[in-house]
C-alpha cells in the first residue's frame, strides 16, 4: 500500500509540475501579447500625431498662401481620409473631397511634365477657375481644419 501512495504522490508532483510550468508559459504568453499590442496602439498614436501635424502644416501654409490651394485641397483630403473621421466631422471639410473629384483626372508628378505645355495651361485654368470658384468655401474650411486639429493635437500630446 505505501508504494501505492509514493507512486501516486509522484504523479502528482509531475503533474503540479507540469501544470505550474504550463501556468507560467501562459503568463509569459500574455504578457508578450500585451507588449505587442501596446506597442501597435503606440504607433497608431504616433501615426495619428503625424497625421494631425501634416494637416495643421499644410492649412497654415495654405492660410500664409505659401502652399497651391488645390495642390493643399488635394493633401488635405488625403490625410483627412486617413483618419476616417466619421461623416459629420468630415462634413467640414466637404470642400476638399469636391475639388479632390473635380481634379481627379489632372495628372500629377511624371504625368504633369509629360504634357505638352498647351495641355498644361488647359489644366491650370481649370484648376484657377475650381479656387476661384470655392474661394470662400477654401478659406473656411482651412480655418476649420487649423482649428480643429490643433485642438485634437493638444489632446493627443
């Protein structure tokens, strides 16, 4: 009978071995996990930031008339898409998605110098005809975007 119970208590200790070995590769486990995940929300953040700072920049230099308004329409709309703002913030800043369609089909960097000057004058007097059109629009949502995210900016920091 005692070796009946040396033996059982053996097995138990392997197994309370075992089961304390499986516990700590477990906490070790989450613990990774956690550090991964706080790692992705750290650099969404900094993504984020990154994004809210090239939004402030451009309206700035659209506001000190250092930046081409449809060139900084067009950025704007791009770094606004990022942040996927829902529908009643993005409704601010409207203006910007309609001259980002209204110049859909201008080509950009290579395309543009690939043009034949006539072509090019044809697109920049569309493109002057659009800012002249949205002028007022242009300059409220401007002011709106600086507004807005440098507040979100200060929230984020």
């Amino acid at each position: 009978m005692t070796t009946f119970y040396i033996i059982a208590g053996l097995i138990t200790l392997a197994l309370a071995s075992y089961a304390t070995f499986l516990l700590y590769k477990l906490n070790k486990q989450k613990e990774a996990i956690e550090q991964s995940e706080a790692a992705q929300v750290e650099k969404h953040d900094a993504q984020i930031k990154s994004i809210i700072e090239s939004i402030i920049s451009i309206a700035k230099a659209m506001q000190h008339e250092q930046c081409p308004t449809i060139e900084g329409c067009i950025r704007l709309k791009v770094l606004i898409d990022q942040l996927r703002l829902d529908e009643q913030l993005r409704d601010n800043f409207t203006v910007f998605y309609t001259i980002y369609d209204k110049t859909a089909h201008i080509p950009t960097h290579e395309g543009w110098k690939d043009l034949k000057t006539k072509e090019k004058m044809m697109h920049t007097k569309l493109m002057m005809e659009i800012e002249s059109e949205y002028e007022s629009e242009i300059k409220q949502s401007v002011d709106k975007a600086v507004l807005h995210f440098q507040s979100s900016e200060q929230s984020i920091s």
